[in-house]
C-alpha cells in the first residue's frame, strides 16, 4: 500500500483547490477520484471571479488538475468505498477502492460533494449550467424577466418556484410525479401568479446547443420556455465514508466541521464543499478547500515534529 502525507477523496472543485494547496507546501499528495459529479454535470458557471462569459465545470477541473500535476501532485481513478482509521490520532488512515486498491496517509479530507436528483429526461442534462439551472443564488440572474419553467417535485419544486418569483414573473411549476404539495404553499403559488401544472414530463424540448425550449408532458402538451430550473429533491449527500470514520453529521447527513479548520470531529479528518454544511457555491468549495489544505499543512508539520523528537526517521 503507497503511502501519502495527504489524500483527498473528490477531485471536483474543493478538493482540486486544496491539491493545489498542498503541492506549494510540498506534501506528497493523492486526489482519488470517480470522475462524475456535480461540476461534471455543469456546462457553464457564469458567477465566478474572471470567467464574466463562464466557463464549464469540466474546463475548471481540466485546468486544476494541470496545476495540481505540475505541483507534484498524483491522481487515482477510483471510487473509495471504505475508510479505515488506523487508531489514535496521528496513526493515519486506510482508504480502499472499487479497483481492490489501497491508499494510506496520515491527514484525509473529504470533498466528496452531493449529486442532485435529476429524472433521466431526455435533453435534460444537454442545458445544464447552459440554460437550466439548479441554484438560485448562482443562476437567478440568468432568468430575469424570461419565461421559467421549474421542473420539479412536490414541495421542492415549489419552493424553488416561490424563491423565483423575485426574478421573473413568467413562472411555471411542473410538478413531475405529481408528488403532493403543501396546501399553503400552493396558496402562495396562487398569490405570486405562478403557473401550477401537476403532470409528469415526458422530455425536455432543446436545441444541440443546450438551449431549452421548454417541455412535453405525459399527456403530449408542449409548453414553451425560454429558461428552466431543477428542484426534484431527495439529493445524495456523499457523506458515508464520513460515517464509517465516525465523523459527526446533521440529520440530512452534511458533515459538520470546525468553522475556522474545516476539521471534522474526528481528529486529521477535514471537510469541504458540498459535502459539508454547505451553500453549494464554486466559490465557497474553492474557499474551504484551501482552508482545509492549509491546517492539514500545519497538522503534517505538527506530526513531523513530533516524529523527530521521538527520533523516528520522516520523509524529507
């Protein structure tokens, strides 16, 4: 089994900019990655600092892990299934892999993120990050005064719709499976003249360029838009190594961690991004992956001290 100073299980946004970190200290460091994800899926992210046109998730992770290479950091193509804490604190960890592989490393941080719930629609994911949107503190500007359809379900949908209303007044609910919704919470779909339609989607209607054009539903009804927006609910939040090292999480299992650190309640363990309490920004993963990088470094030369002065021989 190799050993690492450092692994990092996600190679989306967070923990690309924690690899990044940690190479400029130096530390031999392992981003094992599954190569699917929330910034996989996203054609373009159109709030971020120097990008005024967008740029893709793809293209971010492209450049981060060239910068990340160039630091000396190593990659792995590998699901991580199993984590292991090797004892007491300091000891390390044991990740092993789909592939039947094995990664050992003193620190390990987390950023394994979430995957929102998207029914396979055809077309669907061609408009992501292009013209259909997920978060509406990223991409609320982009449906101003545009006819909006939300594809959603029961209260979720909804509620994505009424957190809408401020941006455009050209709003329809789509309520695919036709889940139930909350009594006053169609009252004020009512109250804000959103268009309330409970039947299932058949496809997305888009052009190849992912622009969208609206819906079909079960029932063979085309309604046209020029914008959409997601909220299907029930999102997996990738957090279940987190529990497997004992690591503490809220009831909707986001990893809880130290404000200033990012450490987890396990000692070593950090968390960032998504997979954290989080506000599902690239900017914010960016933020927590180069906090976390930078108290795993003053973990590292906390150990290697400690090492030296027990007269143990640590890697130069």
């Amino acid at each position: 089994m190799e050993q690492y100073d450092s692994m990092i299980v996600g190679g989306g946004i967070a923990g690309l900019q924690a690899a990044i970190q940690l190479g400029r200290y130096e530390h031999r460091v392992l981003v094992i990655d599954a190569g699917y994800g929330r910034s996989t899926l996203c054609k373009s992210y159109h709030n971020l600092l120097g990008w005024p046109d967008g740029v893709s998730g793809e293209e971010l992770r492209r450049l981060g892990r060239l910068q990340a290479e160039k630091l000396g950091v190593t990659f792995a193509k590998d699901e991580v299934v199993q984590a292991v804490n090797k004892g007491k604190p300091g000891d390390g960890f044991e990740l092993w892999g789909k592939s039947g592989k094995g990664y050992e490393a003193p620190t390990l941080l987390l950023a394994t993120g979430l995957l929102d719930r998207i029914p396979e629609l055809p077309n669907l994911k061609n408009c992501l990050g292009l013209t259909v949107y997920v978060c509406p503190d990223c991409d609320g500007y982009e449906i101003k005064n545009k006819q909006t359809i939300v594809m959603g379900s029961g209260d979720s949908g909804a509620g994505m719709a009424l957190t809408l209303s401020t941006r455009t007044d050209k709003l329809t609910y789509v309520n695919h499976e036709q889940k139930a919704v909350k009594s006053e919470l169609l009252a004020k779909l009512k109250d804000k003249r959103i268009t309330y339609v409970a039947e299932d989607i058949r496809e997305v209607m888009a052009e190849t360029n992912g622009l969208f054009r609206g819906v079909v539903l079960a029932n063979g009804e085309r309604i046209g838009a020029e914008r959409g927006f997601i909220a299907f609910g029930g999102n997996e939040v990738k957090s279940d190594l987190a529990r497997q090292l004992g690591a503490e999480r809220m009831e909707n299992r986001h990893i809880v961690t130290d404000p200033r650190s990012k450490m987890t309640s396990v000692p070593f363990v950090w968390a960032a991004g998504d997979v954290g309490v989080h506000a599902e920004q690239v900017t914010i993963a960016m933020g927590e992956g180069a906090q976390a990088a930078i108290w795993m470094n003053k973990a590292l030369l906390m150990l290697k001290e400690e090492a030296n002065i027990h007269g143990v021989v640590v890697r130069s």
